[in-house]
C-alpha cells in the first residue's frame, strides 16, 4: 500500500526533476529557436540559454534560481486513503533543502518568509479524481518574473474573438521584455473569472507540439503564435525572431452574457514534471524519462 | 573580442561602454532587489550607515539560491530578476549610493535611463533563468548581509571572475537598446493586427 512517506519521496525527486530538466517539447521548441536566430545579440542570448539547459543537467542544479511557487496538480483513485495533502507538503519543504529549492513563499502583507516554501494555502493543490489505481501528481514550478505579467480580461460577449485576439496581443506587447522570453503563453476562454485563469494555467500543462482538439481552436492557437511572433521582441526583450515558444487554448462554456478571458504567461524555462504512484509501490516519472 | 572590466568600476570606465557591447566582469557583486532597495533608501533617510559601499559596485537584481558548504555559502543558482520591479526606487538609489552598474533582466524605464547618464552608470543585461551560467561566474562568496530579509531578497557579496556574457543594454549616454526596440516593434505591431484582421 502506498504511504505517505511515499507521497513525500516521489514529491522531492519529483520536484529536482523539474526544476533541473525541462520537458522534452520546451526544450525542443528552444533549441530549434536557438537554429533559426541570425541576429547576433538574441543568439547570444539563446547560446546562454541552451548552454544553461546543458550545465543545469551536468550539474544537477536548478536550471533558474527562481524555483517558483509550486502549483500542484493531484489526480487520485476515489478510494484513496492516504493523506497526499500531507505528502506533498512534507515533501516541499524537504525539497526546500534537499534540492534545494529557494525559500519563496512569504506572507502576502508581512512578507516574512518562513524558509521552507510552506505557509498558509502553500504549496496550492488542485484536486481531481479518477478510475485509475495510481497516483498521479503533476508539479509546475511557477517562476514570478512571467506570472506578474498574467492577465485577467472579462470581455462583454460583442467583444468576441477579435476581442480575444486584440487582449492577448495587447498583454503581450505590455509584458514585454519582463517575462524572460521567448515566452509560453496559456489562455483560458470561457467559464468564470477564476474558472478562466485556472484553465489559462492548465494550458501550459500540454506539450507545445500538441494543439487543442477542437480544430477551430488549434486554428486560433496557431494564428496568435505566429502573429506573437512578427513583434521582434524576442529573446530577453533583446529583438529576434522567437518571442513566444508556443501557445495553447482551453475553454470552458460561459454565462450567455460573459466573455472571461485570461492569461497565463510562462518564461521559456516551462517546468512541469508528472509522477505515477503505482499501489504496487512502482514509480515512475513520463515526463522525465531516461 | 568581449571586453572585460573589474569592480569598483570608474567613472571612465563606465563612460566608454558602448550600447550592445559584450562584456564579462570581475570583482566583487553585491546582490540587491526590491527590499535592499526599499531598506537602502530607508537607513538613508533616517541616517543609519548601509552595511556595504555601493560607490562604483556592481549592483546585481538578483535573488539566487546559496548553499552552506562547510560553513561557507555557495552560490547554487544566481540568474537575474525582472528589473521593472526596481523602476520606481532606482534613480534615486543611484544618485544617493552611485553604483557604475546595474546588472539585471528586461531593462529599465527613462527615469532610470536619465539617471544613469547623470551619475554615470550603465546597465548589464544577463540572459534570464540562465542562473547556473552565472553561478560558474561566482568564484566565491565573501559575505551576507542583511540575512534577515529571507535569502533572495538580502545582500550577498559575490566574487565575480569572468562574469557574463553581458550586455551594455542602456549606456550612460541615454542610449537604450529596449527604447530603440520597442519603435520597431510599434512597427511590427501593425503587421500583427494586420494578421489577426484586427483593425
């Protein structure tokens, strides 16, 4: 039988994975940026970049001293006993210095920082249930410098899709050099305010070379993409070809009068690591294999 | 071939750094962001001595991971941070403390470009999230100082050899390659309306 103590060791080799390796597609996405760059000051900046992704893995250390907050996806059997709430948070604070992580988390008004990433609603964690009988937790360790520059619109429904179009391409252009581009971007349409946001972040959980079932959405994701992609802000705000690695949509259905659209901007060092749990004791880590 | 310059930085030294120049830097760093700067200004105003000599230094926007190895601090991973956050305090933390450079990501606004050519100091772009690049730059680690503002926000004092690549990204002239870029990107802007039909 799974234990708690196994939720809290898969929790910490989870979280070095992912804060030393990208996933295979972000860091595909970013070589083949690198390939394309003429320009001589955005290659230096990917050469940085790509030399980073190399040295990180070599040494395994966190590829970004920005280890982020750590948003937590957990999906469990429906006849699950064991306190993973409990194992995830055991396991963030022993990842805090066994990684080691930085000490991110602070009180929102005091500021004080307790040292071990643990606090009130920290580390956060999204529940769903299933009919498989393992565990699967997904970690995506959420640097600051892109989160500040995430984004909330409720757009009237006349507004539509050019209203859609228009507030992506409009955050973009504020966000600017600040997000460490070349960027990921998430958007949620649809739902509610929150519903909006939450599905802008669970968009940055699909690999970029996958796009969005619905052809008329894969369609708008491609579009956004490679207008992104015609501004030049590039690499670091620097100028160059790349400025948005990839961009994925979800969508929810909405209240007749509501348009919510938000947001989710991701720097290129795009964490998310996923670990199985299996009730024969069995882990196993799919997106960071080998 | 890159340039390379040694800490305190002279004011000549700053002066003939030309925008989009690369350089690698030695010496010694200190780390600073939003709460070293809000703290400096503050000790300032009430007359208390800050613990460091920012006069020429390099200031580093950075909140890095550290290590204790054998009683002394590691510097793990030390990439830059978003240098917008620092927008509001930096022109006045130049005039009163007179860094010669400011290492950071994603550039900084015109007060700070004009106080930069005033008191002379440039600002060094390092590519964001490449913080085990720059960690390879940190030979050693002399000291922290206002530890209890939690470990990315206090002043670690680094020893920099061959620190980089950077680049000159606004000169102490009023030049800034974000300032020239973003006309062209008011340029491409048009074209990427033009792709979404948006008007």
């Amino acid at each position: 039988m799974v234990t708690e103590t196994d939720i809290q060791n898969a929790t910490v080799e989870l979280l070095r994975k992912t804060v030393v390796k990208l996933p295979a597609d972000v860091e595909e996405a970013i070589r083949k940026a690198y390939a394309a760059e003429t320009d001589e000051v955005p290659k230096m900046q990917l050469k940085a970049i790509v030399d980073n992704i190399d040295m990180a893995v070599k040494g395994n250390t966190p590829m970004c001293q920005d280890t982020g907050v750590t948003i937590f996806y957990a999906t469990v059997p429906k006849d699950c006993k064991v306190d993973i709430a409990k194992g995830i948070v055991e396991g963030v604070r022993r990842a805090t210095k066994e990684v080691p992580l930085r000490p991110n988390a602070v009180h929102p008004i005091t500021r004080k920082n307790p040292g071990d990433n643990v606090g009130e609603r920290h580390p956060y964690i999204n529940w769903k249930m299933w009919d498989k009988d393992y565990i699967e937790i997904t970690v995506m360790t959420k640097g600051a410098g892109s989160e500040n520059m995430s984004q909330l619109a409720m757009l009237t429904p006349s507004q539509g899709l050019k209203g859609i179009k228009e507030f992506v391409l409009n955050a973009v252009l504020r966000a600017g050099s600040n997000p460490c581009p070349p960027t990921i971007l998430g958007v949620g349409i649809g739902g509610s305010s929150d519903i909006a946001m939450k599905l802008a972040k669970e968009a940055l959980l699909r690999p970029l070379n996958q796009r969005h079932s619905d052809p008329e959405i894969a369609k708008l994701e491609k579009e956004l993409l490679e207008a992104i992609n015609i501004l030049g802000i590039g690499p670091m705000g620097l100028g160059g070809k790349t400025t948005c690695l990839g961009l994925n949509i979800e969508y929810a259905f909405c209240h007749t009068a509501s348009l919510p659209v938000g947001l989710n901007v991701q720097c290129w060092a795009g964490r998310r690591g996923t670990v199985r749990i299996h009730p024969n004791g069995k882990v196993e880590y799919p997106t960071h294999e080998g | 071939m890159a340039k390379r310059l040694k800490t305190p930085l002279s004011e000549n030294d700053v002066r003939s750094l030309k925008l989009g120049e690369t350089i690698f830097l030695d010496g010694v760093i200190f780390t600073g962001r939003d709460e070293v700067h809000i703290h400096a200004l503050e000790y300032l105003e009430k007359g208390k001595k800050i613990p460091v000599d920012f006069n020429g230094s390099a200031l580093f926007h950075c909140g890095p991971i550290m290590k204790k190895v054998n009683d002394k601090w590691v510097a793990v991973a030390c990439g830059p941070t978003t240098s917008s956050r620092m927008n509001s305090l930096e022109p006045q933390f130049i005039e009163k403390f007179r860094p010669g450079a400011i290492i950071g990501k994603g550039g900084m606004s015109q007060p700070t470009v004009d106080a930069m050519k005033k008191h002379g100091c440039v600002y060094l772009a390092f590519t964001g999230g490449a913080a085990v690049l720059a960690a390879k730059g940190v030979k050693s680690v002399s000291g922290v100082e206002w530890f209890e503002l939690g470990m990315p926000e206090a002043i670690w004092i680094m020893n920099a050899e061959n620190f980089g690549p950077l680049t000159v990204a606004i000169d102490a002239h009023g030049n800034s390659l974000y300032a020239d870029l973003s006309v062209k990107i008011k340029e491409n802007e048009k074209k990427a309306r033009e792709m979404l039909g948006l008007k």
